[in-house]
C-alpha cells in the first residue's frame, strides 16, 4: 500500500507503489460502474493520474507527501460513493501543514502516519469509516 510506504520514509518504494496505483487506476474496469458512480469516477480520474504520476517521478519524499495529500482527498471522495468491498480508514494528522492537518486512506485502524513517519508515527485519529 502506497501509505505504508510513506510511513517506511522510502522514495524508491513510494515511486513503485505510486506507479502500480496509476496502473491500477487507468486499468480500473469502469463498465462495472453505474452511470452515475460513472461521472464520479471521471471527474476525478485526472487528478489521479497525474498526481499519481507526480508522485512517481519525485525524488523528494517532502514533495511526494504533498502530493499524497490530494490524491487521498480524491479517493475518498470517490470511496463516499462507490463503497470499498472491505472497511476504510480516513485518518487525520493535525499537525501536517503548520496545523493545518491533512488526511489519508488506511485499510487499518491504527494510525501510522505517512506525513511523519517514525518522527510522528502515531499522531493522528480516524476521521471516518467507510464500509
């Protein structure tokens, strides 16, 4: 999972996970969507390619958690609507962005936070679950 990647601190891992993301996403099977979850799914579906692009091709983990930031905010939009087949996590940092807090998606309960890593590993709340 990308996050955990973030959590581990690792740039090259990040780059693999990011470009199996954008595989998945350009791959997603969009004749199993109704016509509405359809619409959803294209009004973000360019954000997500070229954040997950972006994220892919930086070598700086400061500039790929930024960008983590928005392509977690696009997911979850798109998982609100089109529910995940198991529970989803929206977690909380507060501290991210001089306080001003960022979210991410984790399939587990416990918080590891991917804007930190080891430096703030557990900072953080779930926000919502989705199941």
């Amino acid at each position: 999972m990308l996050k955990d990647a973030f959590v581990a601190g690792n740039v090259n891992l990040v780059n693999k996970r990011a470009k199996f993301l954008n595989q998945a996403i350009t791959e997603f099977p969009m004749g199993t969507l109704t016509a509405s979850d359809h619409m959803l799914w294209m009004k973000h579906y360019d954000a997500l390619i070229k954040t997950t692009s972006m994220i892919a091709l930086s070598k700086k983990i400061e500039s790929q958690r930024g960008k983590f930031e928005v392509l977690s905010d696009h997911l979850f939009a798109i998982m609100k609507v089109i529910k995940p087949s198991m529970a989803v996590y929206q977690q909380h940092c507060p501290m991210y962005h001089d306080g001003k807090g960022a979210d991410w998606i984790s399939k587990e309960s416990g918080i590891k936070n991917p804007y930190y890593g080891s430096m703030m590993l557990s900072c953080g709340s779930v926000k919502e679950i989705l199941k």
